[in-house]
C-alpha cells in the first residue's frame, strides 16, 4: 500500500485529509464521526470569547442547487453558522478528554481560536495548548465579523495585524501553529508569507467567502436577512490557484488545501498543485464523514497506478506544468464540426457562435469551415455531444 503520511512541522498525520473546523466538528457525536472517519485530523469549531459569535441563528442554512449534490453538479452552501457555541473555558474540558480518544486512533486534534484582542488571543491560546490540543489553528479568515472586530477576515485582510497575532501566539505555546488565510479582498500569498514570518509553522489556502442572496420580492435578504458565508466545491480551481501562486513564492513552510474539495479528484489536483495537505468541510456536510474512508481507498488506487509510493513522490509535480499566459499557443489551427446523428436542433450553438459560423442548410446545422474561429464555445455548451473539435 502507498504510503499516504504527511508532517506538519514534528507532527505527523497519517494522510493528508483534515476534516475542517464547522458543524462536522462540533458536539460530541461529531467528534467521534470525525475519528473514526480516518482522516489524520479535525480542526474543532472555532472557540471565542465573543458572546454573540458564540449564539447561533435560526434558521441559518441555505443549499444552492442542492439537486446538484448528487449528480456530480456544483452547488452552493450558503450559511450564517458562527463559532463554537460552548464558552471556551467550558469547551477545552470536554476536548482534553476526547483528545485521548482521538489519538487511540491517530487522529489529532487542531484547536481553533478566534480572539479579538492581546488578552484573548493569549487566553485562548493558553487553554488549548494546555487541554490536549495537537496544534493550533488561528481563524483569521471567518466571514461572519463585523467592521472593526479585530477577528476572523476583517483582521485577516490586515497583514502587519495578521504578523503581530502570530508573533504573540507564537510566544505563549510550543505547538505548530496553522494560519488560516482569508481568500478575498486581499493577496492571499502576501497574507501568508507575514504569518509565516510571524512565526505560523503552517497556512491554510483559503477558505469560505462572504455572499448574499435576496428574494427579489420582498427586496430583503432571504432567511436570517443578512450575509452569510458562501462555499461549495466550484472553488476548487480558485484553491489550486491559489496552491500554485504559493509554491511559485516558495514561501518556505507547508501549505494545507482549503475549500473546495469534493472528491478524492480533488485531494489529488491540490497535492499535485503543492498541498502539503487538505481540508474538506462542506464534503462532510452533506455526504458524511464516511466519505473520507472512500476517499482515501481511491487516492491509494491512484497511487498504485501511477506508481507513486508516497505523497512526496508527486507533491507540486503539476506547477512546473503550467503555461504563463503569454506562452498559451494561438497559432494551431481547430475547427468545429457537428455530427447530425447527435444533434437535437436546440440551436444552442448557432445562437451562441461568436463568428456566425453555424447556420441552418438543409434542415441541418452545419459549421462553415471558413468562419470557425477554432474557440470551441460550441463543443463546451452543447450537451449531447454533437459539436466535436478536431485540429485541421
């Protein structure tokens, strides 16, 4: 069998796969989910002190496309779901005795911290270095803060205030610590490379960002009538972006995939991008933590074929790969053609030609050779597969 462990500064996890911090992390049900899913680690719902993050909206779940779910289509989990509801005091009592549990099954425990200031970035992180936790996960990137709370994205968009928070948890514990960097609004690289300098052993790229949706009718947001966090597995090329820019600035310490996977395609792409490792929420939510044993089944399989033995043997071997955009060739001559014994007559793809190369002869489509600009707009949206695009 491949050998699939990875390490986070001195701690090793025995895959890749992290189960992020949210509601597939929080209660105790859930946590035992999450150790017996096989992933090599969770990152607890993140604990604050903030009283109001610490309330939960009712109702606070919205699925774009949820008929997407299962029919490998993208869809969108919209959610106003804050932090860690138990008070942090309360909660790391209950994490120490789990913490036992977890790493009978060399699962380990990534405690997540939001503070607001020095005195609570401190306190926080003093109880949970002291209460079982493996390492520490600094919330930088939540989008549910207000203006001028110095938490979660609106600090996390801020880089000297991002340094200034890592050097100041970097001196109060001994554990690796992970930065979790905001993916809007900013440079995520330039957000990562000052909590790397500030003493953050690990990054997170990215996750979640802030969406609204209205219902056009009542003028008024829908639900909980404000923004909430919006995610789904379409950011997975938005992750990889991010995953190149950051092994091209070779920033020096690992880098953990965040939003954005949803099958074991994905862990792959993210660790052939140069993910040290990944984080999967929105994949728990709505299949089950049981999808990570499947997962890691198929990453094995994969490996096997290929013939890597261990995740270094292919880690970031896709950046070197990809064309700058003034290499991207535009001199190699294609063209469309449509097969008739397909072709349902939507007329998709006549409507759609950007060069009127498509018309209607004989009661049949046909691509005018001449015309074709060789874009392949027609291929990409027709849907039974009667555009084809071959090189002349």
């Amino acid at each position: 069998m491949p050998d699939l462990k990875i390490k986070i500064k001195d701690v090793l996890l025995k895959n890749p796969i992290i189960i992020a911090s949210g509601t597939p992390t929080y209660g105790l049900s859930m946590v035992k989910k999450c150790i017996r899913s096989e992933a090599a680690a969770f990152v607890t719902k993140t604990l604050c002190y903030t009283e109001w993050l610490q309330k939960q909206p009712r109702p606070r779940w919205h699925i774009e496309h949820p008929g997407a779910i299962d029919n490998g289509g993208y869809f969108s989990l919209y959610s106003t779901e804050r932090l860690n509801p138990t008070p942090p005091d309360e909660y790391v009592q209950k994490m120490k005795e789990y913490a036992k549990e977890a790493h009978d099954f060399d699962v380990k425990v990534i405690a997540s911290i939001a503070g607001t200031d020095p005195g609570t970035w401190s306190k926080l992180t003093d109880l949970v270095t002291e209460n079982g936790a493996d390492m520490i996960e600094l919330n930088l990137q939540c989008p549910h803060v207000e203006k001028g709370q110095l938490t979660g994205m609106v600090a996390g968009r801020d880089p000297e205030l991002c340094y200034s928070i890592l050097q100041l948890v970097r001196k109060r514990t001994s554990l690796p610590i992970i930065g979790k960097v905001v993916g809007e609004g900013t440079d995520p690289i330039q957000i990562a490379r000052r909590m790397i300098a500030g003493g953050a052993d690990a990054v997170v790229i990215t996750g979640r960002f802030q969406g609204l949706y209205l219902n056009i009718e009542t003028e008024k947001p829908i639900h909980w009538g404000g923004m909430g966090g919006y995610g789904g597995f379409w950011q997975a090329p938005i992750t990889r972006k991010w995953l190149v820019r950051a092994a091209e600035a070779d920033l020096g310490a690992p880098v953990i995939g965040g939003a954005g996977i949803g099958a074991f395609e994905d862990v792959v792409s993210y660790l052939l991008c140069g993910a040290a490792a990944v984080q999967t929420c929105s994949a728990a939510i709505v299949y089950g933590h049981k999808i990570i044993k499947r997962w890691l089944r198929q990453i094995s399989g994969w490996m096997e074929a290929k013939g890597y033995d261990s995740i270094a043997d292919f880690s970031g071997r896709s950046v070197s790969k990809i064309i700058a955009p003034s290499q991207i060739p535009g001199d190699v001559p294609y063209v469309a053609r449509i097969d008739q014994n397909a072709c349902q007559k939507c007329l998709r793809c006549l409507e759609a030609c950007p060069y009127a190369a498509i018309s209607v002869v004989e009661k049949k489509l046909v691509v005018d050779p001449e015309k074709c600009d060789g874009c392949r707009l027609c291929v990409a949206l027709c849907q039974q597969g009667a555009a084809e695009f071959f090189q002349k």
